[in-house]
C-alpha cells in the first residue's frame, strides 16, 4: 500500500504592501478579484485559492 500524494503547497506571493489583491491566476482557472488587508498581521491567505500573500521582511507595509 503507498502513501497519497499530499496536495502541492499554496502559492507564496512576497509583497511589498499589507494591502493586496487577488484574482486566483486570473483566466478559465481563476477567481472573482478579492482584496485582503494584512491588519496586524505579515501575512494573509486568500479564502478562494489558498495562495498566501506575505509581507516582504522590512517593507512598511503601507501601499495603496
């Protein structure tokens, strides 16, 4: 008996802003556009694709 495949990780996006958004790789296999904002946190996930947006190391964070 083999081991299952483990499903591949979720996309690691590193962005320059706390705000963000995504559309899920947009095309046939893509996802309403979402925008997400960080709070006090260096990272969030999209509740569509998984795909997790972190706050690059040093950044402000403070992007429009």
């Amino acid at each position: 008996m083999s081991d299952p495949v483990p499903p591949p990780a979720p996309e690691i996006i590193v962005v320059t802003s706390k705000r963000v958004k995504c559309d899920g790789g947009g095309g046939a296999l893509g996802h309403p556009v979402v925008f997400y904002d960080m709070g006090e946190d260096d990272f969030v996930e999209c509740l569509y694709c998984d795909r997790r947006f972190v706050l690059q190391a040093g950044a402000g964070g403070h992007g429009h």
